[in-house]
C-alpha cells in the first residue's frame, strides 16, 4: 500500500487526493510558495504527506500520475464526445427510416 494511502488514524479521516492536487501543492512548495508546515495546513494535509509527495515528485511518480490523469480525463472526453455523435447518427437513421417506410406506404395514383 503506497505511503500516502494508509489507514488514518484514530480521529484522522482518510482521503485520497488526486494526482494533479498533488502536484499542485507539491509546485507551491517548490517554488517558495509556503513552508512545508504553512502549505499542509493551507491544504489540510499533513506535513509529512506533503514530504511523501515532494520525494514521489523528484523520483518523478507525481509527473506520471498527472500525465496518465490527463489521458484519461481526455479518453474521457472523446468518448462522451462519440457517444454524442452516435446518438445523433441513430436519431437521422431513425428519421430516413421513418420517411422511406412513409414514402413506400403512400397510396399509387
């Protein structure tokens, strides 16, 4: 089980934090932004976690979660986008059948 996802303690609640909130915290801190103690706090986080994060940054884990959470955010988005055009294709499907089963019903002059 990876450091920042164990078992909280006793009157601690648990959460996970997605890669691109720690990364954001973890770059505040790199850039002088705040004190280890000072962003915890700011992000209702412990200190130590924010340690955790900063050594997963410089082995470069954090980058590779942020990066494989945008893939997927934008897989995300290509299929609601496909699913979009595929409802529209069956609504026009659905019309030229309406109309042809229309026309071939129509009484002959």
């Amino acid at each position: 089980m990876a450091a920042d996802q164990t078992e909280a303690a006793p009157g601690r609640r648990h959460r996970r934090h997605s890669a691109c909130f720690k990364l954001t915290v973890v770059q505040a801190y790199l850039r002088g932004e705040g004190g280890l103690s000072e962003l915890a706090q700011a992000h209702d986080i412990s200190h130590a976690l924010l340690r955790i994060w900063i050594v997963k940054y410089q082995a470069g884990d954090l980058a590779e979660d942020a990066d494989l959470m945008r893939r997927s955010e934008e897989a995300r988005r290509q299929i609601e986008s496909l699913r979009r055009t595929v409802k529209g294709l069956r609504r026009q499907l659905a019309e030229l059948e309406h109309r042809s089963t229309g026309q071939s019903q129509a009484p002959s002059v």
